[in-house]
C-alpha cells in the first residue's frame, strides 16, 4: 500500500468518513469532521502506526492530509 | 482581610453562558471533574477530589482582576459544563488562559473556541489586555487543536518544560500568543 493510500485510510478511519470522499486537499479548517477529538485520533493512530510518538515538532505541523502523508513516509 | 474585587465577567455565546463563579457555584459535579483523570491528565494535574468546601475556598481566591475563574454554562438548562481561569499581568497587559471542559458530553463540540472568542473580545476590547497566551502541553492533542484552529500563534515549543504526574518523564510544552491587533485582523476576516 503507498504511502499516500495508508494516509488517506488512517485519515478517513479517524473521521469516520469513507477514504472516497477524503479530498485530496482535506485539512484542518476545511472538514467538519475534523474537529479536536478527531484531530487526537488522528495522531494517536498515526503513532500507533509508525511505532513511536511523534515529537513535539512533527505533531504540530499536521495540519492536512498530505502532513501525515509526510510523516509515514519519513518514519513510516 | 478581604481582596478587593474587580469587575465580574458575565457573556453570552451562541450557545452559552460565560460567567464569574462564586463559592455558591461550588457543585459535587465541579468536585467529580478534580478527581477524573481523564479530564485532569492532559493538564498534568492529579485528579484528587475536592470536597464542596475545599472547591469553595479556591474559587473565593479569584478576584476578577488578576485572576479570573470563568463557569461556562448551557444557555438551554444553565448546566454548568466547565471553566476558564485566566491570569492578567497588568503591567505586561498579558493574560494566560487555562481551561477545563468537565462535562464529555461537550467534547469535540467546539465549546472552547466558541467560549473563547467572547473571552478575548472581552479581555482584549474591555479589560486592557493587549495579548493573550496558553502553553498546553505537547500531549494535549485536542488543546493544540483549538488553539492553532483559532489563528493563535505558535511562538516556541519548550521541550521537557514540566514534569509528568505518572512516570516523572519530561514533557514538552507549547506557547501560543495572541496579540489585540492579530485577533482583531482575524475577526474581520472571518466576520
């Protein structure tokens, strides 16, 4: 699975909304779903999936789906 | 001796009622929210239940002046659902915001930033405060959010700032700002 397809599954899990309607752009500001709960989920799962916390400096930059896209294919 | 008292905040949101507490407003709901830690952890507080009493006399150390302790409340059923403490620095015009949304049912429902904003028009246009400040720590996810959603500024990450309740490891912390002329930018453009 690239690692744009893992983002866009981890995202769409997280907002519980179908990775088919995910945007390419989705982001923090243009989805209702994600709100601050949903934004939690998402970096909790995101560390789940790579292995590791993210530190301070990567999990304040995730603001989009192609954030996390970055970051699994740098720790990923 | 009695502090002297400033001037309570009493506001209306869409949805609530944002008001200075009184040690009458001393609930065995507000004492549960102490001792859950689930609401305290991302504070790095211990959840240790207050009594009614104890949550009394802390209130009645808030002055409405340098320090604030604000009930948020349903509009609908006045239900008390959490709090903000903000601490002004008069001499700097600063003011730190805490906050505490005990009641999960208003999780992820936009409660705070709502709140929020009435609060910082409040401090901003009425009270001097020329900018305002929060350092959530780096864990608390749903925090960061709200901050970096409201347009407040990341000014540092101050790496193993304090130090956690259970393990005893460092724990990082952000410092957002907000400055008077910023968030008045930001409200004409989203107004």
């Amino acid at each position: 699975m690239s690692v744009s397809t893992t983002a866009r599954a981890l995202l769409a899990e997280a907002l519980a909304m179908d990775a088919h309607a995910l945007p390419a752009d989705a982001r923090i500001g243009a989805l209702e779903q994600w709100d601050s709960l949903a934004h939690a989920r998402i970096l909790l799962a995101l560390e789940e999936r790579i292995g590791k916390p993210l530190d301070a400096a990567e999990a304040i930059a995730i603001e989009s789906l192609e954030d996390i896209a970055k970051v699994l294919a740098r720790r990923g | 001796m009695q502090k002297p008292q400033g001037r309570p905040i009493n506001l209306t949101t869409e949805r609530f009622l944002v008001r200075s507490v009184t040690p009458a407003d001393a609930s065995e709901r507000w004492c549960d929210w102490s001792g859950d830690p689930e609401i305290m952890g991302p504070l790095n507080v211990a959840a240790r239940r207050m009594t009614k009493d104890q949550l009394a006399r802390y209130i009645a150390g808030f002055d409405n002046d340098r320090g604030y302790l604000i009930g948020v409340f349903t509009k609908a059923m006045s239900q008390h659902i959490g709090f903000f403490m903000v601490e002004t620095n008069k001499l700097h015009a600063t003011a730190n915001f805490n906050l505490v949304i005990g009641d999960k049912h208003y999780w992820g429902k936009g409660v705070v930033n709502e709140v929020r904003a009435a609060l910082l028009d409040e401090f901003f246009d009425r009270r001097g405060i020329e900018k305002a400040f929060g350092t959530p720590l780096a864990r608390n996810f749903p925090a960061v959010f709200n901050y970096k959603a409201q347009g407040w500024r990341l000014e540092g990450v101050m790496h193993g700032q304090c130090k956690s309740i259970v393990d005893g490891s460092r724990l990082d912390q952000y410092h957002f700002g907000l400055q008077r002329d910023e968030w008045r930018v930001r409200k004409g453009k989203t107004s």
